[in-house]
C-alpha cells in the first residue's frame, strides 16, 4: 500500500485516453444495434481465387451498401449490409452464382433498427441493475459500505478499459461491438467483482482473527496471501483465451479477446484499483476523526 497512488496513476494513464477516445471516436456498432443484414457465403469455384474486391464489385454493381467484408476462411465471407428485402437478396446469390462460382449460404440474418434500440436499452438496464445489486450485496456482506463502492470502482475501471480499447479498434481496424461484445462486458464486471472479494474476504478474516494491526499491514498480508491464487486462477483463463484468439474462428475473434482483456484487466484490479482505494479511503476517513 506504500505504492498505492503509483497504482492508480498508472490505471489513470490508461483510463485517460480511452476516455478520449470515446469521447472523439465513439464506439462502432454493429448490426445488433443499428439494424442491417448479415450473410455469411462459402464459394466453390475450384482453382479460382475469390477475394474481397470480387465481392465488392458484385454489391455495388447491385447498388447495395456494405457496412464491411470479412474472410472468415477458405473462399468464406462475411458480409455486413444495409437491410435488405428478400427479392434482393435472391438477387445478390445469383449474381455470385453467375460471376464467382457455385455459392454456398451459411448464415442469413436481418437484424431491424428497432431490435437494436431494444438491445441498447437492455444492456443500459443490464449494467445499471448489476451495479446496484452488486454494491448492495457486497455492502451487506462486508457491513461496510467502503467495501462496496471500492468493487464497484475497480469494476467500471475494468469495464472503462474494455471500452476503450474497442473505441481504438473501431477506429483504426473497424472492429464493431454487438451483442457478444455485450456479453463480454457483463462477463468482465463478474469476474472482476468475483476477484475483488477474494481480496476483501482475506481482509475481513484477518480483522477477527488479528487485532492492533495497520489497516495498511493487513491488507498487504491479505494481498500476499491471495496473489498466488489469483494468478494460477487468472492465468488458466487467459490460456485458454489465447489458444481461442489465436486458433478460433473469425467470427468469435473479437468476442474472445474482449474477454481476453477483461479477465487481465480484472486481475489487476483487485489488489492494485480495489484495495487502494480501500486503503486511501480508509487513510481519509482516519486522518479526519
């Protein structure tokens, strides 16, 4: 705890210009949320090489809006589209039919303005009602409201650096978020309250058991009790994470490494966000009675 500002003034470091980035540059969303039409095609054309551009020309020669074109594997292709009625969507397969090859549809979906709206509602009252049921049970748990806002506070540092770092790929790689990316963000609010108690939960049984000690000695020692399983139970995440990213499919890419970097986020948080700001308020509280 003698380097307890050093560890928010490197969270604030991080914090600050995803801050901004959010502010100058938003985040870009997906279908989930703007509404559009997403189709997933697989060519069988041989020896022939089907890329991108081929595509491209197809839509625009159909005077269809693409939001984006992935390659999701071998002669596999993601698109993201305008909404788009059934007529034209018929249309678009015979074009690839005629011009690329035989064509084979894997994923077909239409996603309208007012599913996404619904979508950007709920996760708003996701995230606000977790909050608040967080903070009061950890609150009650601990009886110590200071318990309870300290999760809180390293929770949203863990979800605001998840954030950011989409704001930065959306810019710079156009990656978009959509309703996984909603799932990784309540994932990451659990696992970072999950590890944060661990901490606090060493703190209040050393309280019973040792009497007279600094409140900044003991919630060294409970930190040192708790980093090793902390770590070993982080680091087998983040394993298999890895091995996700690295090795899985396209399609849930980004999905994996948004947990990727919350399950990091989150480790650090709890004896480096948390318990700092447990410590510092408690030095406040002190320095004032």
């Amino acid at each position: 705890m003698r380097f307890s500002l050093l560890y928010l003034i490197i969270s604030g470091l991080i914090i600050i210009p995803g801050i901004y980035s959010l502010v100058k540059f938003g985040l870009r969303p997906a279908i989930d949320f703007t509404g559009g039409t997403l189709i997933e095609v697989i060519f069988d054309s041989g020896n022939t090489a089907v890329g991108r551009s081929d595509i491209q020309k197809i839509t625009d020669t159909q005077k269809l809006e693409v939001g984006s074109i992935q390659e999701t594997g071998v002669r596999a292709f993601l698109m993201r589209l305008k909404p788009i009625d059934t007529h034209q969507h018929q249309q678009l397969l015979d074009a690839f039919q005629k011009d690329l090859g035989k064509v084979t549809e894997s994923r077909f979906e239409t996603v309208g303005p007012i599913l996404g709206k619904e979508l950007l509602g709920k996760t708003f009252v996701a995230a606000i009602l977790a909050i608040l049921v967080i903070l009061s049970y950890v609150a009650w748990a601990f009886r110590d409201v200071r318990f309870g806002v300290s999760a809180i506070i390293a929770m949203l540092h863990d979800v605001l650096i998840v954030i950011s770092v989409y704001s930065f790929l959306g810019f710079f790689r156009g990656v978009e978020v959509d309703s996984l990316f909603v799932t990784a963000i309540l994932t990451t609010m659990s696992f970072s309250v999950h590890d944060t108690i661990v901490v606090f939960d060493r703190i209040r049984e050393l309280q019973k058991r040792i009497s007279g000690i600094p409140f900044e000695q003991l919630i060294d020692q409970s930190m040192n009790e708790t980093m090793v399983r902390s770590l070993n139970n982080s680091l087998t995440i983040v394993f298999m994470l890895l091995a996700l990213f690295l090795l899985g499919g396209a399609t849930i890419k980004w999905f994996v490494l948004a947990l990727l970097i919350g399950t990091i986020s989150g480790t650090y948080s709890s004896p480096f966000v948390a318990a700092p700001v447990l410590f510092l308020w408690h030095k406040i509280r002190h320095k004032r009675k």
